[in-house]
C-alpha cells in the first residue's frame, strides 16, 4: 500500500491500482508502481495478488470448485478496503479500480457482478473489455478437460468429480508445465465463468452481454481506453504465458456467485454497476500478435478460418469457411497475408481481442444508461519504441497508456533518461488520471486540456491521445458496423457449467 503526505484529519481518496495483467495465469501486485500519480494527487494506492491459472479459474460448477476464485480474491480485497481503508486515511466511499490487459478485463467484469455493488465508484480499464473473446470462458468443462488430458488425466474426462480430484492432487509441477499461449482463435483456457447456482455467492451469474443489454452493470464514471498498437508488449517470460484459466459464468451451488450470467446479457439487461469510466485501446491492438506472425501467415493463408474468434459459433463446417473468407477479404481483399500486408494483421488482432469487444460494451452500457464513460485511443509513441517488424513505423504497444502512468518504463523505474516528449506524455497522462480518480471526470477548468465529454453508443466523441490530445468522432466506425454483422448472428453466449450427476454414498 503506497499513500501521499501523511495527514491526520483529511480523508484522501482511495485508489485500488492496477488489477495486475498476465492473462490470468502469471504476475503479482506490485508489478505497477505509481510513486509519481501520488505526487499529482493525495490518494492511497493498494496493490494486491490473486490467484491465477488453475487456482484461479478452474470452473467445474461443483460445491468445491464452482469457478472465479480469482475473481472473488479481487471481491475479498475490495470488500477489505471498504471495511479498514478508513484506518489508513482513506475515504471508503471514494475508490477507484484500474486494471491493465487481462486486469483490465477484470475491473470490466468487477463492473457486471452482484457481489461488487458499493465497493468502488470509478472504473478503468486499460486495454481490455467484460466483452474481449478471452474475457469469459464460454464452456469451461470442456477447457478442464482438454488441460487435464495435456497433462496425463487418463481417468474418465466425462466424470466431473473425477476431474476435480485430479486437479486437486497433481503435483505443482505438472499442473504447470504445459506451454499453451498461442490460442489461434484468441481464447484463453481458462478465465472467469458464468457459474452454475450452488447455493454459493456467485461473482458472475449471466453472460456479460446480457448483463449489459439489460442494464443491470454499475453504472459508474469510466475512463475507457487502449493504446495506438497493443502487442509490441514484449517481456523475458512472454513467451511462455498460457491461456487455459480464465473467468467463467458460474452455476449455482448455494455459494455467492461472481458472475451468474454472461456479460452481453448482464449488459442487454442494464444490471452492471453504472458508474463513471474511463475507456480505451490502441489502434494497433493487434502488434500483441506479432510474434506469431513468422509462424502464422501461411496457416492464415491456407485455413483462415482456424484465427476466427472462439467466441463465434456455426451450424456447418462450410458456414464457417464461407464467414471466414468473407473477415479474410474484408481485412486483406484479394491479397495474401505476408509482410506486404502486416498492417492487416495487426488491425485484424486489433479488432478481436481488443478494440471491437471494447465498443460493443461500451455501446451496450451507454444503452442500458450510464452516461459517464470518457473513451479515448492512446497513440503516443517516441523513438524508443521498436520499429514494427518489416516496417520503419513505431507504434504504441500493449498497455502504452499503463507505462505512461505508472513510474518509468517496466522493468526501469528511472524516469531521468526519458525523452522529453515522454516525460511530457507521462505528466499529461498522470493529471489526466489522477483528476479522473478524484472528481469522476478526466479533465477539469484548470487544465489546460481539449474539454472531454462523455460518448455516446457510437464510439464517439473520443479523444485521440498523442503529442498532442484531439477530440475526434467514432472510433473505427465501419470495422465495428462488420463485426457488429458477424456477432449478431454468429455469437455463442457464454454459458455455465452443467449440473453434475448427484454422486453415489462410495464416492463420498
């Protein structure tokens, strides 16, 4: 926990920063420092872990493992900081959530689950929506049983208390061994779920887009928002990410639920939190599938229809060829995929994994009646950034905007070496962030900033952070109005667990 000047008497403002990134499998809290937001305004920064991969988002819809434990690790802590944040000066009515990639997702869904309603009042999300293709798994059971098979289950996959006891006893290291971060249709193994009714508190208990069609999100502030080329994120251990957990719609098993429906329903019925956010992406989102692309254009090529998003369902083999050459045209026309058409590539995982999920929930919320949500594309870069492969263009990468807010450039917190239009950015994005934490808006009178007001269900105003901040209309207006066509006929809501079989008194 990280806090400003001390002060006796005065309650500061409270800030959960960073529900950290990693596709739910890898990191830990304090991978964001924030040192330098603090010096912007007085607050209180916490940071915390939860658990990850299996620990976290095994979801069988049983008693023992009804599915988002790592989801209500982030319930726990909020509920923590509403209860003793007063102790440390903090004001518990006055928190804002921020996550950057797969946390990003997180806070979005924070936003959609009955257990989280009084435990913040601001949300933002960096770089990924309640609505990305890897936000929520769509059929858990069946990721828990192709995992377990990559790791030696040979008991009876159809047997989901076998099941669970295996993942109960497996070594550590086996349970961890497997290296399958190249999901070809964007999906991650396991996530958050849509959890069945155990007669358990449950986190998310409808698919996010019902939740969001039906109003019943938090409708709190938002500060919405990606960077200009996600994916150029690259670490020593990126390589080895994988993306089986997630989470999940969970079935009721008499405990609380995290998430009880899927997102687009929670969203369709207007039940999400309605509460101020602020919301973005970059423009090329897709660089995070850059170091695929040696590996992929020829697969792409040949069967294109292996990259569409796992998210979408067809009633034939030949329907989904015939929607996959018509994404395949619409992104590269008649030409191949190679580095002639990079830019291509890139907008295509642009729009998959991260911009279009983004506007979908952003239409659906400002529908359902929350009229707080600042959208902005972060697009800043300078000539430390990498040069995108078979190009002389930079472009900013994964979570640019996160490095911008945060102290230094990860994994170096020295900020003296910077140039000066980086540290030119990192003050504006820092004032941006911290008078949005503080007042519910990210620009007041006395900045000297375009005036920002909240946008509408077509993506639009925005503003288009660069060198200089710009107002502009909806963002990727026809890529949306293509994939709106795709997903209105083709999207497959994400569903919770199905009731097990009751077990016989010898295997109790």
């Amino acid at each position: 926990m990280v806090r400003g000047a001390d002060h006796c008497v005065q309650t500061l403002a409270v800030m959960d920063v960073y529900v950290h990134g990693g596709a739910y499998q890898i990191g830990y809290g304090e991978f964001a420092v924030a040192k330098n937001l603090i010096r912007e305004k007085e607050m209180i920064i916490v940071n915390f872990n939860y658990r990850l991969g299996p620990h976290g988002f095994l979801c069988l819809g049983t008693p023992d493992v009804p599915g988002n434990a790592g989801m209500k690790d982030q319930v726990a802590l909020l509920r923590w900081v509403k209860k003793n944040i007063a102790s440390f000066g903090g004001n518990p009515d006055d928190v804002t959530i921020i996550g950057c990639s797969a946390g990003s997702s997180a806070v979005d869904l924070l936003m959609l689950s009955p257990m989280t309603k009084g435990l913040f009042s601001k949300v933002i999300p960096e770089s990924g929506s309640n609505m990305a293709v890897f936000s929520v798994q769509g059929n858990p059971v069946e990721n828990a049983k192709a995992y377990a098979k990559l790791i030696n289950f040979t008991g009876n996959e159809d047997d989901v208390y076998a099941l669970e006891e295996f993942y109960k006893t497996v070594p550590k290291e086996v349970l961890h061994s497997v290296d399958v971060f190249g999901q070809k249709d964007s999906t991650f193994f396991f996530s958050p779920c849509v959890e069945r009714d155990v007669g358990q508190e449950m986190f998310l208990d409808d698919a996010p887009v019902n939740i969001l069609k039906a109003g019943k999100q938090h409708k709190l502030p938002m500060l919405y928002g990606f960077a200009e080329m996600e994916g150029l994120f690259r670490v020593p251990w990126f390589d080895h990410w994988t993306f089986f957990f997630s989470p999940c719609v969970e079935r009721d098993v008499g405990q609380e639920m995290f998430l009880d429906d899927a997102p687009v329903n929670i969203l369709k019925a207007g039940k999400q939190h309605k509460l101020p956010m602020l919301y973005g992406f970059a423009e090329m989102e897709g660089l995070f599938r850059i170091p695929w692309f040696d590996f992929w254009k020829d697969s792409m090529n040949a069967k294109f229809s292996d990259f569409l998003p796992g998210d979408l369902h067809f009633d034939s083999e030949s329907e989904k060829e015939e929607v996959a050459e018509r994404i395949k045209r619409f992104y590269f026309g008649n030409r191949q995929i190679s580095e002639e058409t990079i830019f291509r590539y890139i907008d295509y995982f642009t729009d998959v994994m991260f911009a279009y999920s983004t506007l979908r929930s952003v239409r659906l919320q400002v529908e359902s009646g929350n009229n707080n949500i600042y959208l902005y594309r972060f697009d800043f870069v300078d000539d430390s950034a990498p040069l995108i492969p078979y190009t002389e263009i930079r472009g900013a990468d994964h979570n640019a905007q996160t490095y911008a807010v945060i102290d230094g450039v990860w994994p170096n917190l020295n900020e003296d070496e910077l140039s000066i239009d980086m540290k030119k950015m990192k003050k504006i994005m820092r004032k941006i962030w911290a008078t949005f934490i503080t007042t519910g808006k990210p620009v007041s009178e006395n900045l000297d900033l375009p005036q920002w007001p909240p946008t509408r269900a077509n993506g639009g105003p925005h503003m288009c952070i660069d060198k200089s901040l710009k107002l502009r209309g909806p963002l990727i207006q026809q890529r949306v109005l293509f994939w709106d066509e795709i997903y209105d006929k083709y999207y497959k809501i994400p569903t919770p667990p199905p009731s097990p079989p009751p077990r016989h008194k010898e295997e109790l």
